[in-house]
C-alpha cells in the first residue's frame, strides 16, 4: 500500500542522518499503522520505538506480528501504554509502544521522561499535516531534540508567505520549507532538507534538523533569542525538569480491579523541585502535593492555602512580596462543596482507557461492560460533584446504551461520551457528544435525535425539563440535533450588574470548569479594577487582554475600562468572543485573532494601538494603561513576560501556581504585588489557581510612554 512505501522511502532518506544521532527511543508521531517507527528499529537504528497517534488501526498489530522476529527483545509480549502513562516507567521492555493520548499531551511527556534519564530520542513524522508538523517541530525546538518531519497540506494560515510565493511565482510547499528553515536557524538549529522519489508522493521533503552543536555539525554564531547554543542547552534542560516534573504529577492512577493503585515516582537520577517529589496526591488532578484529596472540604482549603504561601514564601523572604498576603488574611474564593463541575469526559468499555476530563487526572467517570450487554458507571469521585443535569444524565446514557437500551445501536465503536453543561439558564442546558474511534461511524441525525429525545424524557422532573442537545464526532465527520447545536448558553449573575452576563460556550473549546468560581474571579477582578485601578482615574483606561478564550474575563470588565482590545489564537473561540460581545451589547470591545507572541512583537512592547474604520481612517487611538494575562500551564512565554513589564497595572490569572512565582520573580523587579487570591476551581483535588494584582512601581509618576503607534 500508498502507506509503506512511503515510510520506507522516508526511512531511506533518513537512514545515515539518524544513525549519526544514536538515538535510544524513535517517536513515530502521527505514526498510524507505525511502520515507520518499527524500520528505525529493525535495522538497529534505535532499540525502541514509541507510536503516538490518537487513532490506532487495527493494522498495527497485525503488522506488530508479521515484524516481530525483526524486532529486537520482541520475545516479550508488545505492550500499549495506557494514555497518560509512563511509557517506559510502568511497562516490561518491549521494542515498540504506542501512546494514543493527542499530540500536544504525549509528545512533551515522551521527551521528558527520555531525556531526563539520560536517553537520546528523536522524533519522526511521515506526512503529518502543517499545523501538526509545526506543533511537532516546536516541541523538538523546547527539548533541544533532533527532528526528521515530512509536512504535507502547506498552509499559511497568515497569507505572508503565500502572497511572497505568489509574487515570486514559486510553489507554497518550497516557500514554506525555506521560511521554517530560516526560523530554525535564528533557534540554534542546523537543518537539512532530505527528499525521496516524487512518484511515491509528491509530498516528499523532508526536514532534517538537529542542534547545531550536534554529531558532524559545525557550531555557527550565538543565537539571538536565547544567547548561544550553551544559553539553548540550559534553557532547554530547565523547561524540560519543569515539563517533566507536570507530566509526572499529572500521571493517572492505575485501576486494578476495583481498587485505585498510585503510579511510581520518578526516575532514578531526576532531581525535581521539592515542591513536586515524593508526596502523595491522592487520585485527583496534582498541583500541590501537601493537599489531602480526602480531606473535609474546609481543611483542603486550609492545605492549599499553606501550599500557595509554602510556593512564593522565597519571593517574601527577599522582602519582594508583602507576607501578610500569605498569612491568615490570603484571599480565598472557595466553590460549593457539590455541583461545581460544568464538564467531563467518560470513558466507554471494559477496558476503558482513562481520560483527563479537565479536573482529575483522569478516569473520574467511566463506563465500564459488564457480562449481558449492560454498561455500568464507575466513579472515582462523588457524582454529586457535577452540575445537576450532568450528575442525573450519566446514569441515564448508560442504560440507553447498554444492549437492551433505546440506543444501543449507537455503541458500536463509542470510545468516550463527553458531558458540558451551563449554568444560570432556564431551563438548564446540557450538551452530550459522543466520540467515535476507527471502528464507528457517526450515527445518523435521526439516531441522534431518538437518544437526544429519550434523554430529555428521563431527565424531565417536577422541577422542570432539562434542554438537551446530542452531538456525535468521528473520523473527521460530526452531526448534531438540533442542527448546529454544538454549544451551551451561559449565564452568570454578578454583584453590582442589573443583567446577568450572557455566554456561548463551543464544545470542544477551553471554558471555565466552575461556573461559581467564574462568577467568583469576575467579582474579584471587577473589585481589584474599581478600588485600585480606577480609583482616581475612572474608566479612562484602555485595557489590554491576552489568551481572552471566548471572552470569559472581557464581558465582565469591558465596562470598566474606556475599550478593550482581546487577542485570542484560536479561531473558534474568536467567533464565539465576538458573539459574546454582541449578545452582552459591548460596544467598546475589539477582538482580534493573532498569535501572542507575534502580537507581543507588534503591539505589547509599544503599548498602543490604532483602531481603523472602514475607510482606513484611525477611528480611536488606544493607549494601554492595564493588561489581563491567563496563560496556560507554561506561564508567560520570555516576550510577553518583558512586554508586560511596561505596563503600569497587570492582572494575572494562573492556572499554576509554580509558572506564576517564575514569572513573578521577573515582574517583581519593576512592579509591586497589591493583591493575592486563592481561587479553588476543583475543590476535593490537589489543583487551585491563583490571581494577583500588580501595579507598576512608578505608575503614580505617569510610568513609561509608549514607544510608537501600531496600525491595522
């Protein structure tokens, strides 16, 4: 087939460069069937393979079998890792593995775990899709790894390349090629371009790229971004103890049996920081390891408001931070006890693989096969922890599809069924969308609405019915009933507002998992911006947002604020921003799609911003006084961090508290900490979230002007 020869003729190509590499472990990412993994393997290249692919086809392990007595030690029966797992912690050696968690969670681990016990990976990818190889390449970049990747599909999603290559008349593929290897250049890498026979695929150039301080490499100049090849090496081991040390903590928890069995710990010879080493997180999601997950509810908070002081004591030891923000004062804004989870992820089968559902380490809810036919659910923790309408709907699904059931028929090849539901509606909202493997086809719509209708019927009670919407998703096809229904409304009360805040939540993108501590961060942010920013100057500020999602934090500030400009990377949570801003009527808001970081180059370092009509005429001149940042897990990246600096009020919302105090101990230098809150989105787990407040330490004497005007 199309498939081998390809993985062939790339192995081919390859070969000699990989050879030079030595590597101890081949990740074959978007590996599929994993031929290409097994040939580095089979010729002795590399003692071990590792598959990474969210869809395995069932011709892996009958290619498995034809290649067995071509693989070294693969005597031993061949083992899948479970998602979230060790690969190798966990596991009895075995040449090839396969990791069916998605690329930006399976990837990062991988590499981690290798390289922090001293193993050399390298990572290939036989025609994976633009996006895909350039998410591939900057994990490698992070990690200081070597990379071979074939991209197929060129895409510019911004049009500069493209509008160069049409100019000059040359081919998008061949211009893209030449842009990244430019790019990989300014990063300390050597990159080389391998090709293989046309006939076989006319996508058949390959990137080959490797520090430039590698085996047969010439060292060329410093890097600019980071100081040197040493400077990359340093930086790069750095963010890799600090991956490694979240992979490890976020591992999920064995099941054997019924009974719950902790994962190991770390690798012999990895020194994590103390805050992440040897504790106990019971079978919640880690953050903060000194948490008891069976604790009361008021002695958690007690425990990770001990955490969070134990985190950033070293900033107030230094005398940077006022430690009475630490003490007993510490802001908390604690959940409900019950009824605070807004989504989960429930795994379907008997061997159900555990899945992150946003606020565990996974496997929280499952169904699990039982002998006749009927699926059963098993908890990890109480159901009473999920919103109404999600807590009676899990149940429910599960006679529905067991096989005596009213859609049993819609099983066949289910691998997880995923639960969002909004707060604040009437009547209340729930969105039920069910996933498909290689194995199912998505459902017809009118099979759809047989279940979306049995559902609703069983959900109806005294206190009312429960508007229910049935999705299904699979191998690049979705269906939903109604039609288009593939999102939640929500609506949030705030103190001092006369309407409630208006929400569309799209499935499948991020939203708060905690409507009450949504609700509980807005009025936190609303006071912090009336007592501190706005105290003297009213809403005379232009506000800056980054991350903005789908406008969480922008429809409850923009009225503070004289506008705001939010930027947000993904393009559907920039529809669902801009119809969030319609539907709260805010007229005083401009959401615009651009990566961070290009953003930060453009716009953060000068502080201002040109608004143009129609007509191309400026129509309002934004000169940033305040910025809100809610990064992911990774903190600020080095250019936000210094763009921000500028700013003479900062408001920070961290989903980890450790990337928080690093980036603290930057911002430090130039601004003062006013205000702290613990936020606890995921009560009777080791997770909490932080938000402080930051005021520049000249901003009384105006702060710094801006450095120039940015048009669009």
């Amino acid at each position: 087939p199309k498939e081998m020869r390809e993985a062939c003729a790339f192995y081919d190509a390859v070969r000699k460069d990989a050879r030079r590499c030595a590597p101890s472990l081949i990740i074959d990412v978007c590996g599929g069937h994993g031929a290409l993994g097994m040939l580095f393997v089979a010729h002795g290249v590399a003692p071990r393979a590792l598959i990474i692919d969210q869809l395995r086809p069932t011709s892996h392990e009958r290619l498995l079998e034809a290649w067995r007595c071509f693989l070294p030690g693969a005597d031993a029966k061949l083992a899948v890792a479970a998602p979230g797992a060790n690969v190798e912690g966990s596991l009895p050696f075995t040449p090839v593995t396969y990791d069916e968690r998605a690329l930006e969670a399976a990837l990062p681990e991988a590499l981690a775990a290798e390289i922090c016990r001293g193993g050399r990976p390298l990572v290939v990818a036989c025609h994976a899709c633009q996006h895909l190889a350039q998410d591939i390449i900057d994990t490698c970049v992070l990690t200081a790894t070597p990379f071979a990747v074939c991209p197929c599909c060129p895409k510019d999603s911004e049009g500069r390349v493209q509008a160069a290559a049409q100019a000059l008349g040359v081919d998008l593929g061949i211009a893209i090629m030449f842009a990244e290897i430019g790019r990989l250049a300014e990063k300390g890498y050597d990159v080389r371009l391998r090709m293989f026979d046309a006939a076989i695929s006319p996508q058949n150039r390959i990137l080959l790229g490797r520090l430039a301080d590698g085996p047969s490499m010439e060292t060329p100049g410093a890097s600019s971004e980071v100081g040197g090849i040493c400077g990359t090496r340093r930086l790069a081991g750095a963010k890799l103890r600090s991956a490694y040390e979240r992979a490890q903590r976020r591992r999920p928890i064995g099941i054997i049996g019924d009974s719950i069995a902790e994962p190991g710990g770390y690798p012999s010879g990895f020194t994590g920081s103390s805050i992440g080493s040897g504790a106990s997180v019971g079978r919640t999601r880690a953050g903060l390891p000194d948490v008891c997950a069976n604790a009361s509810y008021d002695e958690q908070v007690r425990q990770k408001c001990d955490c969070i002081a134990s985190i950033f004591q070293s900033l107030g030891d230094v005398g940077r931070l006022d430690a009475q923000l630490l003490g007993k004062s510490m802001e908390v804004r604690r959940s409900p006890p019950k009824h605070f989870r807004a989504r989960t992820i429930v795994p379907v089968g008997s061997g159900a693989a555990l899945a992150d559902d946003g606020g565990g380490v996974g496997g929280l809810f499952r169904y699990a096969a039982r002998p006749g036919g009927q699926l059963e659910l098993v908890t990890t923790m109480a159901i009473d922890s999920l919103l109404e309408p999600i807590a009676r709907a899990l149940p429910v699904l599960a006679k529905l599809l067991s096989d005596d059931g009213a859609a049993a028929d819609l099983r066949e090849g289910l691998r997880c069924a995923k639960f969002h539901a909004a707060s604040g509606t009437t009547p209340p909202q729930l969105l039920v969308c069910l996933i498909y493997g290689p194995g199912g086809e998505v459902p017809a719509f009118e099979a759809l609405v047989v279940l979306r209708d049995a559902l609703a019927s069983a959900l109806q009670s005294d206190e009312g019915v429960v508007e229910v919407g049935v999705m299904a998703h699979g191998r690049g096809v979705q269906r939903c009933a109604p039609e288009g229904k593939d999102y939640v409304d929500e609506r949030i009360t705030i103190a001092g507002r006369q309407a409630p805040l208006k929400y569309r939540q799209p499935f499948g993108q991020f939203s708060n998992p905690n409507p009450h501590i949504a609700k509980a961060t807005a009025e936190w942010l609303i006071d912090v911006i009336q007592s501190d920013i706005n105290a003297d100057a009213g809403c005379s500020h232009d506000l800056l947002e980054l991350y903005c999602g789908a406008g969480s934090h922008t429809v409850a500030l923009a009225p503070l604020f004289r506008h705001v400009l939010a930027v947000e990377i993904n393009r559907h949570l920039v529809s669902a921003a801009q119809l969030n801003m319609a539907e709260n009527h805010l007229e005083n808001v401009t959401v615009v799609r651009a990566p961070s970081e290009e953003f930060c180059k453009r716009v953060l370092r000068r502080r201002t911003y040109q608004l143009r009509a129609k007509d191309g005429s400026t129509s309002l001149q934004l000169h940033f006084g305040c910025t809100i940042v809610d990064p992911p897990r990774a903190g600020l990246d080095a250019i936000t961090r210094e763009a921000i600096s500028g700013y003479d009020h900062v408001l920070y919302v961290s989903c980890n508290p450790e990337a928080l105090k690093r980036d603290l101990e930057d911002l430090l230098s130039t601004h003062e900490l006013r205000r702290l809150v613990l936020l606890d989105h995921f009560p009777f787990s080791t997770h909490a979230e932080v938000a402080v407040y930051l005021r520049r330490r000249d901003a009384a004497s105006g702060g710094a002007a801006g450095a120039g005007d940015v048009k669009v």
